[in-house]
C-alpha cells in the first residue's frame, strides 16, 4: 500500500475538504468529462446546460461548509489549489448574473445556480453519506450525461465506479501498483519493515516517495506545502472581525497573540506557555478555514490546525529544530495518516471528528515523537496514544460551519498531541494497546456511530446550543 505524503497535505480552499475541496475537484472532473469526447451520445448532441445535485451530509450541511459555492466555480473550471479566495465573491456574482459557467479554457454552458443546483436531503446516494451527482443536458432539456461522485474525506474524490473497485480491493491503490520499497499497509507491518531495515519511519517513507519523484523535488513540494502552513498561521495571526456564516464568532487567535506576547515582556513565568502558543497557532489556522482562506489538508480542513500547530512550536520551543526535522516530521506524520486512511477513515461524515482531530493529533504526535528523536516503536506509541484519547468524538458543527466545536478542538487536538509525544519518548515504545487496535477501534465506532453525529448538524451541539 502507498498513500503519499501530497495526497494527505493538500493545499486548498476552506472551510472543509470534504464539503468544499471534494465538491470542487468533482465538479471539475465532471466539467472535464464533458468538454472530452470520451462519452457515449446521440450523434450532433451538444452540451447546452450542466446541473448538479448534492446528497446526504453535503445537503444537509452544504451551505455552511460552502459546498454550494464549491460546485459553481468547479463547473466555472476552477480547482482547490489554484482558486484566490478573494476572488470567488466576484466570480460567484457573475455565474449568478450570467446564469451561465465560463471555464476559461474550454465552452461554456447554461447553468442558473437557483434552479440547476439542488441540495437533496431526501435521497442519499448508496455509496457513501458525501454524495452528489452531475447533469449534462442539451438545448431541448434531455439528459445527455450523469456522472456520481463521492468525497470520502481530506479532498480525495472517487466515482461511483472508482467506489466499488476500492471497496472490491479492500482500499485504494493510489499508487497505481507500482512497488514501493516498505510497502506497509499497517503500523504492525510498519514496525517490522523498521526493525528489519534500520531505518526510521520517515526514512522509509522517504524511500517510498523517492519511487516516484527525485530527493530534490520531494524536498522541494514538502517545503512548499511546509510554506503554505507557515503563511497560513501568519496570516490567522494578522486577521480580526467577525467570521462568516452568521453564528457571529469572533475571531480570536490575533487577540490572544497579542495578549501573548504582551505578557512575554513582563518576564513572568507562565506555567502554561506552551499550551497557549499551541493553542493560539491551531486557532490560527482554523479560523482562516472557516473564513475560507488557503489552508492544507492536514489530513483534512476541519483538523488542518493540528499538525503545523505541532510544527510551529517545535521550531518555536525546540533549539535543535531545523529544515530537515520538517521533513521528517512531515514524512512520519504521513505515514500514519495513511494507515488510519486506509484501515479506518479520516473523514468526519464516516465515522465522526475522531477521523479528523483524532487522525490529525495521532499524525503530530508521532511526527513530534519522530524528530525528538523516538524510535519506530515511540513514534507508534505516541499516535497511538494521541488517537486512543478521541475516540468516539462526534462531528457536531453548529450551523453547519467549520467553527464551533471545531476552532477550539485543534487547538486541545494540538496540545494532546504534544502530550502524547512527550509520554511516548519517556517510555521504551512498548505499550498495552497498539496502534492498530486503536485505529480498528474507531472503525467499529464509526459503523456504530448514528448518522445525526456524523457532520450532518443533527445532533450533539448543532442541536443543543441555541445559535446566536
């Protein structure tokens, strides 16, 4: 099994790579797909107008995570990565105007998002609970072309047929079959690829994504992702005023940063220093999610503070933390996201926040654990611990937005993540319950979890907290 580095950190769009990311990157496939002639057709039948419709927890919560908007500029040819987040109010508000989507490098269609794109609460699609479905029709109405995707979580989108060879393979296989050296599908396998080679875990994962890409490339794209997280606490950092969607949350990562570093001029100790700056640098990222800002899956949006929260205070806390460590910590992090991708899930409308949080601090802590020079067995001991302390958390979002409990859930997501590096590295890496265990654990909880605590704001918070 071989699940990359750039497939779990991503560079996007806020506030939900599942909501948001998925919807786009489907919509453009989709867009793609017509523009092609590799589709069955009446001959002289020419596309006129597209449409689209969003299923299950993308209806239920589309407009709070911005799903909506996320297909409109997906059939306006627009992608994660490339998209300006101050730009997509203009571009929105033409679509709307025109009534008609433009792709720069391709025709434009018919496409009235008050009539052709509908959100569907009343007919889930079989094959997973983030579904939706794409319309190609011609100037008479008659539908030429229906294409069915799913967002499964951190931005990966699969078609319906994509869907039933996963679930015929039991998982992916997204490095097509090619061999990798440490081709470790589990942290048991992981362990022992480790023992037997020598290596670290970042090395071997290094080893992995060196077969498809040279050292100087792959430094290259893990400094840039590495940038991205950077700029985006920064920017967190820099930004006050309300945050939209209508709940009326306050931004607060820039006041608590101030406060912070007001009170580190008064030279008296803090006791709790530490937690503040992890605390204030997860804040950071995730209300420049919920805004819609450029973040990076990490391994998802709603949990994109957790890890360069953890990065941020090595290098802030650490003397020895340099470029290298980074990658390192990057490389490790990776390696245990994509065993919890490919044995459980990282997505919240599968199995709850302890996919997305709970992934998200398990990949920290081990990353954290692995620079601070841990060995494989510590490295694992700290994930594990980092997950086994989330699991059956819920995905309650108020409103539907990426803001409330999720803002907040980073920043204890980061701080257990530390914690559970710290325990890890003072112990010998052997350990009661193994990663394994705990990653099947939240598999079955995820199976048993209801559906209304499942992203969908049906339950939990969403339901008990009036909004304000």
């Amino acid at each position: 099994m071989f699940l990359s580095v750039f497939d779990l950190f991503k560079i996007g769009i806020g506030p939900s790579s599942s909501h948001t990311m998925g919807p786009m990157t489907a919509a453009a496939r989709f867009l793609d797909e017509v523009a092609s002639d590799d589709w069955p057709r009446p001959a002289g039948a020419k596309v006129a107008r597209v449409g689209a419709s969003l299923h299950g927890s993308l209806a239920y919560t589309g407009i709070g995570h911005g799903s909506d908007q996320a297909v409109i500029l997906g059939l306006d040819g627009h992608t994660p990565v490339g998209i300006d987040p101050d730009a997509v109010e203009g571009i929105i508000a033409r679509i709307r105007r025109e009534k008609r989507v433009s792709p720069k490098n391709g025709p434009s269609y018919g496409f009235d998002p008050d009539s052709d794109l509908v959100l569907d609460r009343k007919t889930p699609l079989s094959g997973h609970a983030n579904g939706m479905a794409f319309y190609a029709y011609d100037a008479d109405g008659r539908l030429l072309l229906k294409r069915i995707y799913y967002s499964v979580g951190g931005g990966f989108v699969v078609s319906e047929e994509e869907l039933q060879r996963m679930k015929g393979k039991a998982g992916p296989s997204p490095d097509g079959g090619k061999r990798v050296p440490y081709p470790f599908r589990n942290a048991a396998e992981m362990l022992a690829m480790a023992s037997k080679s020598g290596l670290s875990i970042a090395e071997m994962k290094r080893a992995n994504e060196e077969t498809f890409v040279s050292r100087a490339e792959l430094d290259e794209r893990l400094d840039a992702i590495w940038g991205a997280m950077r700029s985006c606490i920064d920017r967190g950092l820099a930004q006050e005023g309300i945050m939209p969607g209508g709940l009326k949350v306050k931004r607060r990562a820039k006041h608590l940063h101030e406060r912070l570093q007001d009170e580190s001029r008064l030279n008296r100790p803090n006791p709790l220093l530490a937690n503040d700056w992890l605390s204030i640098y997860a804040m950071a990222v995730n209300e420049e999610n919920a805004a819609g800002g450029k973040v990076v899956t990490a391994p998802t949006n709603g949990a994109a503070g957790v890890v360069p929260a953890v990065m941020r205070y090595w290098l802030h806390f650490h003397v020895e933390a340099d470029k290298d460590s980074i990658r390192d910590f990057m490389l490790t992090a990776a390696a245990i996201g994509g065993i919890i991708k490919t044995n459980a899930s990282i997505s919240g409308a599968e199995v709850g926040c302890q996919g997305e949080v709970g992934s998200a601090s398990a990949m920290a802590a081990a990353g954290l654990c692995a620079v601070m020079g841990g060995t494989p067995a510590q490295v694992e001991n700290a994930a594990e611990i980092a997950l086994e302390h989330h699991l059956g958390m819920t995905c309650d979002p108020i409103g539907g937005l990426v803001q409330v409990p999720c803002i907040e859930r980073n920043a204890l997501g980061a701080v257990k993540a530390v914690t559970a590096a710290s325990l890890a590295i003072k112990g010998d890496g052997t350990h009661f319950v193994p990663l394994d265990a705990a990653v099947e654990t939240m598999r079955q909880t995820g199976v048993d979890m209801n559906e209304k605590y499942k992203e969908t704001s049906l339950g939990g918070l969403a339901v008990n907290v009036v909004e304000c």
